[in-house]
C-alpha cells in the first residue's frame, strides 16, 4: 500500500496524503490518443478516486503503478 487513505471530507489534508494519493500525487500526466495516463505509484484506492472523477470511463492501474483512463469499453 502505497501512502495514506485519504482523510474524511471534514478534517484537511495532509501533505502525505496530498503528495501520494491521485491525481495530485501525479508525477506527471499526458495524454496519449485520448487516453491519460498518470504517472506515479498509484493502487486501488486511486483507481476508486478516478472512477468518481471520471464515470463510465475505463480506469486501468497498470503493473508498475500508473493510472490510464481509457474511454468506455472493452
């Protein structure tokens, strides 16, 4: 597991959390023939994160930890 759970939406962040958690733990994002891809050490809780953002899109973590969110599909 890869940095702290967010906190609960009433008590801040903190900068653990913030520096580790997606998107705002992103090294650094690009967008490859429509799809993002971010690049960092992202697990589960962040691919639950960018599903909320990002509905109906496919949300792929890949082996080493980055995040690709693809357009709905197979």
């Amino acid at each position: 597991m890869i940095g702290p759970d967010l906190p609960p939406p009433d008590v801040p962040l903190s900068v653990d959390a913030w520096a580790s958690r997606w998107p705002t733990g992103a090294e650094k994002m690009e967008l490859w023939d429509g799809v993002i891809v971010c690049y960092g050490e992202f697990d589960e809780r962040d691919v639950e994160i960018a599903q909320r953002t990002y509905p109906g899109r496919r949300i792929v973590l890949t082996d080493d930890g980055m995040i690709e969110i693809h357009p709905a599909g197979a």
